[in-house]
C-alpha cells in the first residue's frame, strides 16, 4: 500500500491524499459503507460502484468468521471473489463486536474467549487467531485486534486495557509478518490507537504506535459514550503525533458533522452504520439538513428527496413516495433510504476535498456545519 499526501489546508489540518492499493486507488478523506457481512445492506456492488461512488467498503472479522465461516471464504478465493466486490476492503477485526458482547465475553493476556451471538457457541479470539482469519478473508487493509475500551472507563481500567492492546499489537504484527498473502496480493497491518479519554494514554499510545511505522495507523475506542468535543480533543491528541504521511482512520465515527470536525482535525479514513441503519429508520441525511421521512407533513410533499440531487435516486423519486414506502414497510423504501444517506456521505467527503484542494475548506466547512444542524 502507498499513500501520497497531496494538499495541506493552509487554515486547519484538512488534508487530501491518495491511497494506492492492490484493487484500486481511493481518494482521501473518504468514508468507506459498512459491510459487516459481506454486504452493504440492502445495496447491490452496482450501486455502491456506479451510482453510490464508493472506493471502499468494509467487512467485519467476527461476523464472517461466525457465518459463513473462513473456510468458505477460503475455497472461494477470499471476500473479493464471493461478494464480487472488485476495489479495496477493510476488515475489522472484531475487536468492537467483542466489547458489545460484555455479558458473553472473558478477556484473558491469551485473547478474547466469547459466545456466539448466533448459537451461543464459545469461541477463543488471540492476536493470532485474528491475524490468520484477516488473511483468509483476503482484505486490502486489516486491522490489529485490540480491546475497546468503553467511553466511561475509569482511569485504571483504560489503562489496563491499553496495556493488554499493546501487547496484543505486538502478537499481531509478530504473527502477520511471519505469514503470507494468500491470495497474490499484499496486505496492510493497522494499529489501533486506544487509551480511552485519558490524554496521558492516547499520547502513550498514538507514540507507540508510530514506532511501528505501518502503512497507515487508525483511532479507534471513540464515539463509544463519551461528550463529542471530548472525542474531538482525543483526535487532535493523537495526530500531533502520528505520522503526517500515513493515512489515519477513525474507526466508527459518525454523523457528518463528525466528519467535518475530524477532517478539519487530520482524519482521513471514516467508516459507520449510520447512513444505513438510520436510513432505514427513516432518517434522512441531506446538505440543507436532517429529515425524519416518517413525519406526516411529507405525505404530500412531491418535490425530490434532497433538492441537491446528491444521490440518483434523488432524482427518482419524492418525499411522498418514500414517506409511503418507509410506512408501509417495503423494502424499497429501506433501499432507497439507504442509497441516499450513502450517496449523501461519499458526496459530502468529495466536496470536503475539492475544497482543501482549492484552499477554502474552512470556510465552507462553517457554511455546512450549520446547514448540517437543521432538522427540517
């Protein structure tokens, strides 16, 4: 993997890059759909491609693992060959769904032993289990496996729990560098950057991880419970110290403004459910602002679901029609739902780098910020 940093905002620490990878180039900043199971639900690859504009998707290490199984995905050639997904893929590695699973996980200095949420079958997950799992699923970029602190931890446990991640990190870059690609070509070994809201520790943990000198570095163990401006100081803490020219992925976050602020503070990478899940909860994310599609007063309302026309079904269909669809249950209306909101988050990070490339992102990041706070 190669990144080339290309423009540097003059007024923030915007910037805007390139990723090179074994399936494709992605532009930076850049939100990537969430995948979890080998899907964007409710989206075909022929969306995501031609009319979403995605460059990346993600899918999750603990979910393909459980189903359909890594033996699948190996006989089959890995993730890209059985979802046809043909650009670049991250894989979680679980580290996240293991930390919601509280009540049916143990973490041990061996690994994480937890129960299926399918059949509640017991499973041992170790730096190198993970490692060799992420190989198999065959993603461009894989993540290190780490524990995700809660946002409320106390100071002892944060710290406990970044001492167990970085000793895990250790058995996960041992493990991937004494493997190969199974698939002909190379993969990327993302550190996690943990330390919960505590400066001292993400400090302690962003220094760390830079010695490690990886293809690119991600933030993780934010937007997990704690105050907003709390994650967005925890952000400018540890990129003063990761590498300027490496990608840096916050994992997990969030609403658009979220990305606005994260952009402005360094971010280049973002992944979230949001945009999906919301959409087929009938919430709407447009440029002029927040719609909940299910309100009455868009009954009757036949003008195009965002007036930007940002996504192609925009151009489609009304506001009435998905305020019928999204009422009476069809699974059209959580399609296209979900079409518009992602359609909406890769439109808003192409904007948010043509205008670092023409050197007034601040200002329209301030113009958006507040046009992104309406609920209309």
């Amino acid at each position: 993997m190669k990144f080339e940093l290309q423009y540097n905002d003059t007024k923030s620490n915007a910037r805007a890059g390139l990723i090179t990878t074994a399936h494709g180039i992605i532009e930076t900043p850049i939100f990537m759909p969430v995948g979890t199971q080998g899907t964007v639900k409710g989206v075909h690859v022929t969306e995501l491609e031609n009319e979403i504009k995605a460059q990346i998707i993600l899918g999750n290490t603990y979910h393909l693992y459980l189903r359909p199984g890594i033996d699948i995905l190996e006989r089959v050639g890995g993730l890209h060959k059985f979802n046809s997904w043909n650009k670049p893929i991250l894989t979680d590695s679980g580290g996240f769904q293991v930390f919601s699973l509280s009540e049916n996980r143990k973490l041990k200095e061996e690994g994480a032993e937890f129960r299926s949420h399918i059949d509640g079958s017991k499973h041992m997950f170790t730096p190198e289990k993970v490692m060799d799992i992420e190989r198999a699923i065959g993603a461009d970029i894989i993540m290190a496996f780490d524990e995700c602190c809660p946002g409320d931890a106390d100071y002892n446990y944060a710290k406990q729990s970044l001492g167990l991640t970085e000793r895990w990190l250790d058995r996960c870059f041992a493990r991937f560098n004494n493997t190969e690609p199974k698939y002909g070509y190379e993969q990327s070994l993302f550190p996690i950057v943990q330390g919960c809201t505590y400066k001292d520790l993400r400090q302690r943990a962003a220094e760390n991880v830079a010695k490690k000198n990886a293809d690119g570095n991600a933030i993780g163990g934010l937007a997990v419970g704690e105050p907003t401006e709390k994650m967005y100081e925890m952000i400018e803490v540890v990129n003063e110290i990761l590498p300027k020219d490496k990608p840096r992925y916050l994992m997990g976050v969030g609403t658009p403004i979220n990305l606005l602020e994260a952009i402005e503070r360094g971010v280049d990478m973002f992944d979230c459910i949001m945009p999906t899940r919301n959409g087929r909860n009938g919430q709407l994310f447009t440029a002029y602002g927040t719609i909940n599609i299910r309100n009455k007063k868009w009954e009757d309302d036949f003008s195009p679901i965002d007036p930007a026309n940002i996504s192609y079904v925009d151009t489609l269909y009304s506001k009435a029609y998905l305020h019928h669809l999204i009422k009476a249950e069809e699974l059209l209306g959580l399609q296209i739902a979900s079409i518009h909101n992602l359609g909406f988050y890769l439109w808003l990070v192409k904007e948010a780098r043509k205008h670092i490339i023409e050197g007034d992102f601040s200002i329209w990041k301030s113009k958006m910020v507040v046009q992104l706070s309406n609920r209309l």
